[in-house]
C-alpha cells in the first residue's frame, strides 16, 4: 500500500494547498482531485447529462409511442408532442397478454425460489464449512454458465418432447434453473463469506445446532444478499428469449415470445407494439431501478461490490 | 501481496487472513463421514447442474453421429463423421463462425470503449448523477426482445424511423439501414445494451479506487492525464478484463436481437452460430448437422472458456483474500 502523506505541512514541496486533513479525508469529493476550473467541470456534467439522455431515448420514444394512437405513431418528423391516449394499452390487455403475463410470471418466480433452494446450501458448503475441492466445485459451476446453450438444444427440445414438457412452463422452470444456478452459487457465497466467523464460533458456543446456526444467526444476516440475487435471477429468467422461443407456443409463450407475433404485423401497428413491449419490459426495469446497488454485484458473479 | 493490493479491499487486513487461515482448512482427516455431512448440502445442486447443463451435451455428441431428420420418421441412423464433414463443407457454418467473431469482438469493444468513458464521466460528483446513472442503465434493462423490435420499426424504419430523422439535416435519407449495414445496425443495438453493463463494472473499479492513493498523486505533482494513466488504469484493470470475459460470454450467444431484426440476413450477413442452429434445428430439421456444429461450437467455446476460467480463478482469488 501506498504511504499516505501524514500531514499537509510535512510533505515536502508540496505545491499551495493539498486539501488534506487526515481527520476529513473521505469527505473529499474525487473529482477535486482530477477536476480543473468550476466552468470545466460544468461543462462535464452537462456533457454528462446530454449522453445520458441520447441513451435513454429510445426507452422514452418506446414509452411514448406505447402513448400515441396508431397514426400518430407514423408521422414524418416523429411527433413529440401529441395528445397521449391509453387506447393502446387497452388494446394490448384485451389482445391476450393476459396468458404470457402469467407464464412469464410463474417460470419466473418458480425458477427463482427453485434457485434459492439450491443455492444456498451449495453455497454454504461452498464458504462457511467448504469441502476439500471447493475451488474446483465453484470452477465447475462456472463453466457451466460458458458453454453454448444452442449446442443443448437439440436433446432438450427431443426429451421435452418425449416428456410432453414441449409448450409447458415447467421445461423452462426447469432450464432457467439451471441457466441461474451458477450465478446465484458464486453471489450467494459471496455474500456468505462476509459472515464474520466470530458469531458462528459465539453460536457454536451457546449450543448453537446446525438448524440454529443456519436460519438464526446466517440467513438474516444474509437476507439482503439473497434478495439481490433473487432479483438477478428475476431479470435473466423474465428476458430469456433462446428456450422460450423454441420450447413454448400459445400454450406456454412467455412475454418474449409474445412479442414475437408482432414481427409479422411490425409494419402496421407501431404504437400497439411499443405498449406490449413497455408493458414487458416494465417489471425488469422497475426491479434493477430499485436494486441498483446490488446490480453491479450480481452481474460480476459477486466478484465486483 | 502486489496481486492482491490491485482488488478492493473493504475489509482490515486480519479478517483476510482468518479467512485464508480457517476456512480454507480442509475438513478433518480420517472422517469420511464428516466430509460426506460437507457435502451434502452441496449435492442437489450439484447433481441439478450435471443432469440438466451436462447430459444434453453428452447427447449432442451422440447425434452428432448420425443423420436424423425430425419430421421423417425411421431417419434417425448411424453415420459417422459425415454430418462434421457436412458442417464443414456448408458455407452458411464457415460464415456463421466469422460472423460470430466479428459481432461479438467488435460489440464487447466498442461496448466497453463507451461503458468505460461512461463510468468515468459518472465518477465525479454532478447535479443528478443518481438519476444520470438510472437513465444509463435502463438499456440494459429493457428486455432484448423489445428492444431488438423497437430498434428495429422505431429508429431503424427508412421512412419514419427516428435516426432518419436526426440524419436528415446530413443530407441521408431513407436508408434502409437494416438491409445495407446489418452488422453495423446489430452491432448498435448490442453496444447501446451493453455498455451499461461495462459502465456499471468499470464504476465500481473506480469508486474502489483509494482516494488516498489520488491524493499522494497529486501531491507528488502528477497531472490529472499523468493520474489516470499510471494509477487509474492499472488499478481497474482487472474490472475491464471482468467485463469484457462476461460480456463476450453473453454477447457471443445473443440470439433475440437476431431473430427480431434481421433473422440471420440479409442472405447470411447476420447469421451468428446461435442462429445457424437454430436454423438447422428447427427450420431444417437437420439433428444430425445441427448437433455436429453444436459440437464444434462446443470445441471453440471451451478453448475460449479456459482462458475465461484463468482470469475467473484470479477473481476467485480476490474475493476469497478479502473476506
């Protein structure tokens, strides 16, 4: 580590005024240390802002296009202003997203708690008490997360179909199990490796059994973790698109495969299509605006904080 | 401890050697029970994976032995290599190869180029930087599906698409963008929904970044560019490398951003090896083909994949020192 200046005075040639206090140094804001004149950084953060809002424009165009009526949607310019209507969504409820909503749901929230269940014991024999190969266990469960799942495809597209699974939402419980397991086994370990061991040891000694242990003393410590990776999990089974597509149909299509059936009438019906994807892609967007924070740890395999 | 002082540590050094020290112990020896009571919490998942991520593989390779056609009935026989060298031999496969590349390399680049400059323009304080960095991940957010469609009818459309719009003023009009810079158009929407993700990884990097370590630079008379180079970069390293691994691991199986928008075309110009299996699987209905490539991808994932598992045991590594 590098050795931190202990004071302002004693540093040697120090130039006018290194703004350091040790008592107040995290207060420091960072981009004082990179930043120039006030006007400068100004001129950052509005450049900030403007990127921003050119990235995010095409989710606003989608959310106000799902708003417009089917004319308005097609006009050279494209209208910004226009008088917003509903009718659209309407539209969409009474043209059967009901049935999608509700497979997207149950493979999602199945699959999740399916997850769960799975992964915290693994994980907990993967942290608190490892086994021998722990190492070589977590390596494993990664590497099944990099192989190709259309090489998968064919032998689980004939078993489904020899299982009568083909069109079922519990062939994709099943898959998007498995395609969450991984992440949730290295996130929740993660998580229980900051279990401080003392309070293991202090439950140990109050007679403390291997139940107490585990649901008084490491689940609530925990909870938060496994609630971001519940969250992750949610995210990545509600988009799957891959297996949904070639495994389900009417009968067990989930909201990616209903939007499917708009590529056909694409040319005509612009703002009913930006309604059913602003209502699919709504619970995804509202769940990763309230776990930001856990985002980040869940998408790097509990690597990054 | 150079490797190590590169990773954040938010915990005091003493619990990072307690955890090396006791929880890397392996169990007691001479208790075969005991270290079967280990595992056996570890089991059902583990069986889960092997059964359901494994075994299809398995299965791959068996048909990829023989021809079958799944709409013919009594197809299905044994031929030996003769669906590798059908696989080899089918242009649609070699292309499918060069365009996977090509998608994936250029998306994880140009993806991390915009994320990183992102993270770092996110890295200072500003009015709004929550609700800057709430817009920036929303694209990561929107599902791939919707967006691929969005993209597709919305900004892409020659007549009323909204980039024809803004380029007017430039003098082009009515491009069918699509049709005449497929690669370039996926590749757009690849980044515009990754780079969040490079952004949001690269963030954390910096925000780890010791503020004590800047200041020292400073006081040394280091300039900002000086800083950034010789202290910023080394230390977040290891964030790029992270995310350009995980991105390339999604990106190089994107497939609804296909399907939706282009469907492999114009001609082959799009087709990437998911979509090729696809194709062969369930519009050809070609097992005996469609698993030989299956199997070949395999081959080139893993070798890729073991350069990834190096990086993630560095990774591993980290996160065990600094719990």
């Amino acid at each position: 580590m590098t050795t931190v200046p202990s004071a302002p005075g004693t540093v040697p040639g120090a130039t006018s005024k290194p703004a350091t206090r040790p008592a107040r140094r995290l207060d420091i804001e960072r981009h004082k240390l990179y930043g120039r004149s006030r006007w400068y950084g100004h001129g950052w953060s509005a450049f900030t802002w403007v990127v921003a809002i050119i990235l995010f424009f095409p989710v606003l165009w989608m959310v106000l296009t799902a708003f417009k009526t089917e004319g308005a949607a097609y006009t050279y310019p494209p209208q910004i202003v226009f008088h917003p209507t509903f009718s659209e969504f309407t539209g969409v409820f009474s043209g059967g997203i009901g049935p999608p909503l509700e497979h997207s749901l149950f493979t999602t929230l199945v699959s999740t708690a399916l997850v769960l269940v799975l992964a915290l014991p693994a994980a907990y024999s993967l942290s608190v008490r490892p086994v021998k190969r722990w190492r070589d266990v977590m390596f494993f469960v990664l590497s099944t997360k990099m192989l190709p799942v259309v090489a998968a495809i064919i032998p689980i597209y004939i078993v489904a179909r020899n299982l009568r699974l083909l069109d079922n939402d519990w062939s994709l419980v099943i898959l998007y199990t498995a395609m969450n397991l991984p992440i949730a086994i290295w996130m929740v370990r993660s998580f229980l490796l900051e279990v401080p061991l003392e309070i293991l040891d202090a439950a140990k000694v109050d007679g403390a059994n291997l139940f107490t242990e585990v649901t008084r003393v490491i689940v609530p410590i925990v909870v938060p973790g496994i609630a971001a990776t519940a969250l992750i999990c949610m995210i990545f089974s509600w988009n799957e698109f891959f297996f949904a597509v070639n495994l389900t149909a009417t009968r067990a299509g989930t909201m990616p495969v209903f939007l499917v059936g708009f590529i056909t009438t694409e040319g005509l019906y612009w703002a009913k299509l930006a309604a059913a994807a602003s209502l699919a892609s709504l619970p995804v967007i509202l769940v990763g605006w309230i776990a930001q924070k856990q985002l980040v740890r869940g998408l790097s395999l509990g690597a990054v904080k | 401890m150079s490797d190590v002082s590169t990773v954040p540590r938010h915990l005091p050094a003493e619990s990072a050697g307690r955890a090396l020290g006791r929880r890397r112990r392996p169990a007691a020896p001479g208790s075969a029970r005991r270290a079967w009571v280990r595992r056996l919490p570890l089991l059902p998942a583990l069986i889960y994976m092997i059964v359901v991520t494994q075994v299809p593989f398995l299965v791959t390779i068996w048909y990829s032995f023989r021809s079958w056609n799944l709409l013919i009935p009594g197809s299905n026989h044994f031929t030996g290599l003769k669906s590798y060298r059908e696989a080899f031999a089918d242009p649609t496969f070699l292309t499918a190869v060069v365009n996977t590349v090509e998608l994936t390399a250029s998306a994880v680049i140009i993806a991390m180029l915009v994320g990183g400059g992102l993270a770092v323009l996110l890295n200072r304080k500003f009015f709004g930087r929550g609700i800057v960095r709430t817009l920036l991940i929303t694209p990561f957010l929107v599902m791939p599906v919707a967006g691929a469609l969005l993209w597709k009818t919305t900004i892409y459309d020659p007549i009323y698409g909204l980039l024809d719009y803004v380029l007017s003023p430039l003098g082009i009009h009515h491009v069918n963008w699509l049709g005449t810079f497929p690669k370039q158009s996926i590749v757009a929407l690849l980044v515009w929904e990754w780079a969040p993700f490079m952004m949001l990884i690269v963030l954390a990097g910096l925000q780890s970044e010791p503020l004590e370590v800047l200041e020292a630079a400073k006081v040394d008379g280091a300039s900002t560019v000086q800083t950034f180079t010789r202290v910023t970069v080394p230390h977040i390293q290891r964030y790029v490398q992270l995310g350009v691994l995980l991105g390339s691991i999604y990106i190089v199986q994107a497939f609804g951003e296909i399907y939706m928008m282009t469907q492999g075309g114009p001609g082959t110009a799009t087709t990437n090896l998911p979509f090729y299996l696809y194709d062969q699987a369930f519009n050809a209905y070609n097992v005996g083909i469609a698993a030989a490539s299956g199997v070949i991808v395999l081959i080139g994932t893993e070798i890729v994949a073991m350069f990834a598992l190096r990086l993630a045991g560095s990774l591993l590594d980290a996160t065990q020192a600094r719990a």
